[in-house]
C-alpha cells in the first residue's frame, strides 16, 4: 500500500519545476506555510467585506426603488 504511494510521489517529484523545489529546512517550510494562511485569512476577510457591502447595497436599493438617475 505505501510502496505505491511512495512511486507515485517519486514520479510526481521526477517531473519539471516539482523536482527543483526540495524543502531544506523547517524554518523557510513555516515561513512559507504561515505567508499562505495569512494570505488565505486576508482574502477571506476581503471577500467577506465586499459580500457584506454588496448586499447592504441590494437591500438599499430594495427599499429606496431603482435608481434612475445618479445623484
């Protein structure tokens, strides 16, 4: 079952690009790990942000009528 998985992993890491990127260290691995979570957290917020302010807009524009004309 493993031997499997490891010649998967070696054909994987055998191909291209994939095979240049070979962590060295713990500390550069966390730093990268931790750079995407807070990436992920940041666009999440963001996203989060312009949803909430999109629908505020939608439920004002409900409630005053279509604008015609900008103002």
């Amino acid at each position: 079952m493993f031997t499997g998985l490891g010649v998967a992993a070696w054909e994987r890491r055998s191909c291209g690009a994939v095979s240049q990127y070979q962590v060295r260290e713990w500390t550069p691995w966390h730093r990268h790990v931790t750079t995407c979570m807070l990436a992920l957290a940041f666009l999440s917020v963001a996203r989060e942000r312009a949803c909430r302010l999109a629908r505020r807009r939608l439920v004002q524009e409900v409630d005053d009528g279509p604008a015609l004309w900008a103002e």
